[in-house]
C-alpha cells in the first residue's frame, strides 16, 4: 500500500521544470537538514507517491512525483546522520493548487501544508492526497 508526501522546493533552487527534466533517472532529494523531514524521508518506500511544492514563489503544488529510490547517504555532506530518497516527475498538475486554495478547504484543515507550514517534507493523508488531485484537475490521480 502506497503512502503519500509532500516535497517543497524553492524554484529558484530546484523548480518542476528541472524535476522534469531529470526524466526517469530521477533526483536526489538533497539538502535536507531537518530530522523531522529526514524521518519522513526514511519511511517512505519504492513508487510512493508526493506532491512538488514550489515554495517562496508560487506556493502552490505543479506536479506529482514518485520516490525513486529509497533512503540512502546524501552524497551532499560526509555527516552520516543526513540521508535522502531519490524522486522522479510523474505528472503536471493540470491546474496548479494554490496555498491559499488549500487554506480556504475545509476538508484540507489538518494537512501538514497547513499546520506544518516549514516543514520540507511532510506526510499526506489519502484522503487529503485525493482532495488535491481533485482540486487540480486530476481525474485519474495516480495512486
């Protein structure tokens, strides 16, 4: 059974247009350096699936990506206590979904993207997963 996430990212440093391009190879998910998040991280297996979050500028959820690789050294520092998984693009968004769109759901009050709002890798519930495909459009979400 697949567990679902949400990666944030500054476009300014690593934007969905760049996950994209990384075709099937994939990206490591580097840099993280929060244990919360590296924990997240850890607990997620091959194919599940995660919201791309472009924070800073945009905010709003552009695409979905798969974890491509599971937890492994973060080749980004020598400090073993940082590990990372490595995520490939699956999907656009169809029709971004805005911060300000999730804030105003009731149905997304809980969502880590609301009550979390720092935190760069977070958790998402199946039925929050839905709730956003649906908002952006997705009719066949991939699940």
């Amino acid at each position: 059974m697949s567990s679902y996430w949400l990666f944030k990212s500054e476009p300014f440093k690593w934007s969905w247009e760049q996950q994209k391009a990384r075709g099937d190879a994939g990206e490591e998910w580097d840099g993280i350096r929060n244990y919360q998040a590296r924990n997240n991280m850890r607990a997620m297996k091959l194919g599940d699936k995660a919201f791309f979050y472009h924070s800073n500028e945009g905010l709003e959820i552009v695409g979905i990506v798969e974890v491509s690789k599971e937890i492994h050294p973060d080749s980004t520092t020598d400090d073993p206590r940082w590990e990372c998984v490595d995520v490939r693009a699956v999907c656009d968004m169809p029709e971004p979904v805005s911060l300000k769109a999730v804030k105003a759901n009731p149905k997304l009050a809980d969502m880590a993207l609301v009550t979390s709002m720092r935190l760069s890798v977070q958790p998402v519930t199946k039925e929050e997963w839905l709730e956003v495909c649906r908002m952006g459009g997705l009719d066949d979400p991939p699940l």
